[in-house]
C-alpha cells in the first residue's frame, strides 16, 4: 500500500482534533491548532472564504526535500511517507529552500536545532499498520487515510456523484509530480491559499534535466577557454620575443662600415 491521506474539505468542521493529535504524539508544546507551521507545528487549520483547511507536509511522491539532502536525513519511504532523520542532519537547511510548498521548518532558537515537519506518524503508527493520529481521530471524515491509488478513485467518484460541490480537479494528484496528501475543495484551490503555481514535474527532474546539461556545457567551455588561453598565451610569447630582440639589437655594437 502506497499511504495517502485524503481531505475533503466540504466535511471538515474546524474542530482541530487532527493538529491536537499530531501535537501530542509527537510531544510538541500544546497550543492554538490555528497557529502557523513552525518548528512546533506540524498540522494547523486555518479558515479562508469560510472553508477550514489543514495543512501538513504534502508528503510529494518524488520530494525535492530528499533529493537535495547531501546526507539521507529526509528520506521517502516505500510506503508513502516522507521521513526525517535528526542523526544525519548537518544543518544546511536545502530542504526548506527546495520545498515548493514551503512545509520544512528550522528550529531557530534551539541550541542543536532540527528540521521539524509532519511525517505521517510513520515510526509510531504507519510502519505499524496503523492510521497517523490525526486521521484516527477526525469525526467527520473530513481527513481519510488509505491507499493512494484507492483515495484517488473515491476522490473522483465523490466529484462525479456532487459535480456542483466539488472543483473538478484532485489537488495533489500532479501537483509537484503527485503528492501522497490529496484535496477536494467546493471552490477554486486559488482562493483558499493552496498553491496553484507549482510545477506539475517532480522538481528533482527539473534538478537533472539541468544537470544532464552540463557535461556538455562544461567540454564546449572547457574548448573555449583552452581557445583562449592558447591565443592570449602566444600573444604573450610573441611580445616577450620581440622585445629580447629589440634589447638584443640595442645592446649590440654597431656594424663595420668597411672604412678604416
């Protein structure tokens, strides 16, 4: 099973049980489920145009966050979810700069900061067999958890049976090369601050498509600058010639002139 977690944001009501559950699980400070992601923050509501949307790590089938990692610390796993290892990290903070969807956060005020992001419960509860936290404890079934390609097809089963309720689109089924947290909203993705201008390719492609590039670009260069390096080299030679020849004639005494 490839994990996923589906949120039809028609049935959710602003509860905050899913961030209350992810906070305790994962033992960070108690507080206001609308507060903003943050080091503390893994899963918060917000309302816009009067929908409630939760936001956590979208959890991208092919992550920036992991392919820019130099030391493995942010990891994908085969079941789905995006993992992250403290023991690895050095701090270099690629991952927050790759995110498209702008999720990882730096503990800025810690003395041995980490990277802190949702990571579907996956040590306590999905490597178990069980649901994260927060899709455990939704009471309306606003926040589903299951297989990603089984979500997808009740995702649209749900839009053709309500075709005026629900935007024609999944978020997250390109989103980003596909991500492993879907969206159905009853208004445009735009109007309720979910990013509708990321790239529908996995973003390390984007990553090798430039890369793949530069062998070549570096062996036309490489010529190039071999070009001219030879032509400033020869200038240089030729000048320093001409001038030992000219302070070779200078210190050279005058020719006879075949009169006594």
């Amino acid at each position: 099973m490839k994990a996923a977690i589906l949120n039809d944001l028609t049935k959710c009501i602003g509860c905050g049980a899913c961030a209350l559950a992810c906070g305790e699980i994962n033992n960070l400070p108690a507080g206001d489920s609308s507060r903003e992601l943050s080091s503390e923050v893994w899963t918060t509501l917000r309302q816009q145009q009067g929908i409630n949307i939760r936001q956590s790590c979208m959890h991208c089938l092919d992550p920036a966050c992991v392919s820019v990692c130099p030391v493995t610390a942010l990891q994908k796993t085969d079941e789905g979810p995006v993992i992250y290892d403290e023991s690895r990290c050095i701090g270099c903070r690629y991952c927050m700069l790759a995110c498209p969807f702008g999720i990882p956060k730096y503990e800025w005020e810690s003395a041995l900061p980490r990277v802190q992001k949702c990571i579907m419960c996956y040590d306590k509860r999905v490597s178990k067999g069980m649901q994260p936290a927060c899709t455990s404890v939704c009471p309306t079934g606003a926040t589903k958890f299951g297989d990603r390609d089984e979500l997808i097809e009740e995702a649209k089963a749900r839009i053709e049976s309500n075709p005026g309720g629900y935007v024609d689109h999944i978020y997250g089924l390109e989103e980003a090369g596909g991500t492993s947290v879907l969206f159905l909203s009853p208004i445009a993705f735009s109007e309720i601050g979910l990013k509708t201008d990321v790239q529908h390719e996995p973003y390390p492609k984007l990553t090798w498509d430039i890369l793949t590039k530069i062998p070549s670009i570096v062996s036309v260069g490489g010529v190039l600058m071999f070009g001219i390096y030879w032509v400033v080299n020869r200038r240089m030679m030729m000048d320093r010639l001409e001038r030992e020849s000219d302070e070779i004639t200078k210190d050279s005494p005058p020719a006879p002139t075949g009169r006594d």
